[in-house]
C-alpha cells in the first residue's frame, strides 16, 4: 500500500509539474498569437497543426530534463532508472526542446510576414 501511495504521489508531482509549465505556456502562447492576428492566420496557412506539435513536444523535452534530473532523484520511489539524465542527454534533450519551441515561432512569424 506504501509503494502505491508514493506512486500516485510521484504521478501527481509530474502532473502538477506538466500542468503549471503547459498553463505558463498557454499563456503566453495566446498573448503572442493575438499580437500575432489570432488563430485565423495560422489555421489558414495550413502550419496550425505542426506549429502546436512543436510546441508541445518542446516544451515536454525540457519537463522531461527537468523530472528527472531535478524530482526524480529526491524521490522515494524505487526505480530502476532514477539516476538523473546525463550530461550529453540533458544538452540534448534541452536543444531539442530550445529547437522545437523556436522553430514554432519561426513557422509564426514567417505566417504573419
């Protein structure tokens, strides 16, 4: 019952994470595609799709580095991959997710120019 509990607790703590970054996002997201002219642009041009999957699994690379190298290692679950992410795979993992994020933005700003 214990090892049940701290799962449902880690599940929480990785859904709390999600759920605030995807809510900063989202914020931001929309203030930026109303300077933007709105939706209409982008679900114009066709881009309205790939534009979102970039920004999704952007901003999910970097919840990734961030769980497991800053929440997982403090944890009390007992995993068989609980060590932090390397430090190859933590640059990677960050640049993909830099890279995801700015090429949603380029694909924006090249839509509204």
């Amino acid at each position: 019952m214990k090892k049940a509990g701290i799962l449902v607790w880690e599940l929480t703590k990785l859904a709390g994470v999600m759920f605030v970054a995807l809510l900063i996002y989202s914020i931001i997201n929309a203030l930026l595609l109303e300077a933007a002219g709105g939706m209409d642009a982008l679900e114009a041009s066709g881009l309205f799709t790939v534009f979102f999957l970039l920004q999704t699994g952007g901003v999910l690379a970097l919840i990734t580095v961030y769980y497991r190298n800053r929440l997982l290692p403090k944890s009390k679950l007992q995993l068989p991959a609980r060590d932090p992410l390397s430090p190859v795979w933590t640059r990677r993992l960050i640049g993909l997710g830099i890279a995801a994020i700015a090429a949603s933005y380029i694909i924006l700003f090249m839509i509204i120019t």
